[in-house]
C-alpha cells in the first residue's frame, strides 16, 4: 500500500498529527496540506490543525506588540481578565491592613484534577503566563528561581514564547533552594530550574551556580554542636556562600523571584516527607499549624498562636534555602524601586488562595499570577476576610 493509500485510511487523529508537523514544520499553507493528505479539502485540513492544537500536538502562539498598551490598557484588561470584584477586594484588603498590593495575573488552565488534567493544565498556564514574565523579566540583572511543576511549565511556555526576550546579554540566573533527598523529581529542582530559565534568557549559554551536594533540611533533632558544624560546612560551600550567605551574597541583589506555593493539606509538595523527618513533627500536626508554603517556607495560619509561630520559625530554621526574610527583602525593594520585578508568586487551584492571602499579608509577593480557579478561590478567601462577612 502506498503511502497516500494509506494516509486515506487513517485515523484522525493521525492525519491530525501529520497535518499540524507540516504546516509547523514545513510552513506548508492549507491547500498544499490537503494534497499531500489525500487531496482533502482546506476546510478540513482547519479543523485538523484545530483538533491538534486541542489535543496538544501543535502550539499556535501569536505575540501581541506590547508598546500598542497604555497603562490604563493595561489596568482595565487585569479587571476584565480577573473574576468580577476580585480587584476591588484585594484593593481593600490591603487598604485595611496598610498593605501594598500586589500585581495580578489571571489565566485560564482548564478543567480537571486527575495527573493527566494537571499536566494539561499547567502546560496551558505555562504557556498562557509565559509572555507576561518575560516582561517583567526585562531589564533584571539577577533572578533567582524556586522549584516544581508550575514553575517548569512556565518556563517550557517562556521557551516556546515568541515575546522577546530581555535585552541583555547575560542575565544571572540563580537557585534558591537545596536538594530535596527523598524526592525523584530532579528534573524540578531549583538548580535545574536555574539552567532552564538561564538558557531561555541569556544570549549565550551561561553556566549557572547549583545548590547541590547538601540537603534542603538541617535536622532538628542534632545536638547543638553537630548543627552548627553542618550549618558551617553549608554556608563555606562556594556556591551557597555565593548566592545566600557570603558578604556580596547575589540574594542580597536579586532582582527578581519566580517561586510557586503549596497548600496546607500538600505542602513543600515533593520534599514532605524531608521535611517530617527532619522536623520530627507529625503530618496532620503540621498540617493543623500552617497554610501551605512558598518555595518551601512555611507559613502559618492566621490564627495560629505564638508558641505555633515559634514551632514554624524553628521548622524554617531547618531549610538551607532563601528565607523568609529575604524573599520578604526582595519584594520590599521592588517597592521602592519599580523596575525590580520582586517576587512572582506562581499559582494553580482554589486550594492554594489561603497561602496566596496570606503571602500578601506577610508582604511577600509583588505580582500574582495564577489561574482562574486559584483567583476565585482567593476571591472567596477575600470576602471572608471582610468587615461585613457573615459566617
């Protein structure tokens, strides 16, 4: 059978596949498609180009002319964009508590909460959000970047993107988190995470500083001369001095933040059962005390008491990565200079809102970028927080 002959029996979903590669690939127009398929029509070989853009075989990215935006542009599609009040809230929320407000950024991801629906959401979002932080990536010398999922996907989407790049020539690009020991996603880590986006934004490849070859967590239960002594190898270590600890420490400079947040039922999502048994705390009594995380920092419930902060200040003591205050740092000085892009805070799902709130009330977060679930969720965590709520 010839090959024509058998394109003419295959399935759609195939033709789907062989239409999208030659109209990437080969920059092939329509009608020329439907010849090489069998002599279909161009009408039909659209809607397999559209079947494969759903099914994930094809990626149609169109770049938007940034500069054409005005600023009151720019206000009114974040409200368009968000669910309807949500602006307004967080607006008022901050406004009670003398907070500043963060940016947001909402994009859609999709339906589904099985492995596969995730994938595909994220791989969505990732693209969706891709655009947006690249532009706030412009101009920023030093970014350090967390680790996970979410943050793999945008930077997938980011290397997919068509917007341009920052104009420099070299960017530093740096981890901020340590080797998770009981987790197989090496591929999620922080150091990895750092290669991805340095080849993204840099002009030449440009080898990045790695937080590898000690753990995320010094235990607690260590006696007191056995933590120092791991604390002091850490922290000689030429890259960790480097980024987090020396004297000219690059955290101390760092422009800007990609990090992503955990939720309580989840936490530190990859590196939990590090930091159990490091911690030496139980699961659901961890899980009572906190919110969720961000970039594997705790961060407690509002409610919790004083002695539950000090037990979750303890447990961050453990994490040989950027602290609270420092990420605390960064966004306070994007503040008073507005062409640092601080922290972006990466979010997917309704069940990440509370840690979202709570990294606005802690002052953590310069811009919000998330799903449209996720900012429901927030929203509805918002109206909560109101003078005027009911329970």
């Amino acid at each position: 059978m010839t090959a024509t002959a058998s394109l003419r029996d295959a399935s759609y979903e195939r033709r789907a596949r062989f239409a999208a590669y030659l109209w990437s690939m080969h920059d092939m127009p329509q009608a020329e498609i439907g010849g090489v398929l069998g002599g279909v029509s161009q009408s039909h070989v659209s809607r397999l180009l559209s079947h494969a853009e759903r099914a994930g075989y094809l990626v149609i990215e169109r770049r938007f002319v940034d500069s054409a935006l005005s600023d009151e542009d720019r206000r009114d599609l974040r409200d368009l964009l968000a669910p309807s009040g949500l602006v307004e809230r967080l607006e008022a929320f901050c406004a009670r508590h003398d907070l500043p407000v963060p940016s947001l950024d909402v994009h859609q991801s999709g339906p589904g909460a099985t492995a596969g629906a995730m994938a595909l959401r994220r791989r969505r979002f990732g693209r969706a959000a891709a655009g947006g932080i690249l532009a706030r990536l412009r101009d920023q010398a030093t970014v350090g970047v967390a680790w996970g999922r979410t943050i793999g996907a945008v930077i997938d989407g980011m290397a997919q993107s068509k917007a341009p790049r920052p104009p420099q020539a070299e960017v530093e690009v740096v981890p901020v988190c340590a080797e998770l020991l009981l987790t197989s996603q090496r591929e999620l880590s922080s150091s990895r995470m750092a290669e991805r986006l340095s080849e993204v934004l840099c002009a030449a490849p440009h080898q990045t500083p790695q937080l590898t070859g000690f753990p995320a967590y010094v235990p607690r239960h260590y006696d007191g001369a056995g933590r120092d002594a791991i604390w002091h190898l850490i922290r000689n270590a030429p890259n960790y001095a480097r980024i987090l600890h020396g004297p000219d420490a690059l955290v101390g400079r760092m422009d800007a933040l990609i990090t992503s947040v955990g939720h309580a039922a989840l936490p530190v999502l990859g590196g939990f059962d590090d930091l159990l048994r490091a911690g030496g705390i139980d699961a659901e009594d961890l899980k009572s005390l906190i919110v969720g995380d961000i970039g594997g920092l705790l961060i407690p419930r509002p409610e919790a008491s004083d002695a539950d902060c000090r037990l979750i200040e303890e447990l961050n003591g453990m994490w040989t990565g950027i602290s609270l205050a420092q990420v605390s740092t960064i966004a306070a000085r994007a503040r008073k200079t507005p062409l640092r892009a601080g922290v972006i805070v990466l979010a997917l799902r309704s069940e990440r809102a509370a840690t979202l709130l709570e990294t606005v009330r802690h002052g953590l977060a310069s811009h919000l970028v998330m799903d449209h679930d996720a900012a429901e969720g927030l929203k509805a965590q918002l109206d909560r927080q109101s003078p005027n709520h009911v329970a």
